[in-house]
C-alpha cells in the first residue's frame, strides 16, 4: 500500500497520491512516501513546498552566482 502524502525523489514536490494520474505532477518522476523523508514535518511542507522552492533558490543563485563571476572576470 502506498502512503497517500508523496514527496518527488527528483525535484522535491510533496503531493497526494491519487490527486495525479501519475507520480509528481511537476516532473513525472518516482516519488517516496512523505513521512518516511521529512517526517512529522512533511504535512507542513506539503502546505508550504519548502523543500522544493529552497531547491529551486539553490539553483538560481548558483545560476547567479555564475553570472557574477563571468562578469568581473574572477576578480575577488
């Protein structure tokens, strides 16, 4: 039996299962049961998504980060 509240393995989306026709509405990929990874916590973060947008803020800053550096030239 699968546990109703699911967290995306790939991009972090924390979702019912059963709502979707398949397993993370925003990226297609497996998912884990939601408790069994966050624990007690995943019922917040399914009202929330913290763990997916602190993912994707990880990402874009990287993205800037790297803007930054191409244009000062790696001057410190």
């Amino acid at each position: 039996m699968r546990a109703i509240l699911r967290v995306c393995a790939s991009c972090e989306w924390i979702f019912k299962y059963g709502d979707v026709p398949s397993d993370c509405p925003k990226c297609d990929f497996g998912s884990y049961g939601a408790r069994y990874v966050y624990g007690d916590k995943c019922y917040q973060y399914a009202k929330t998504q913290q763990p997916w947008l602190d993912k994707k803020i990880a990402n874009y800053s990287d993205k800037l980060n790297l803007e930054i550096e191409k244009l000062l030239g790696g001057e410190g």
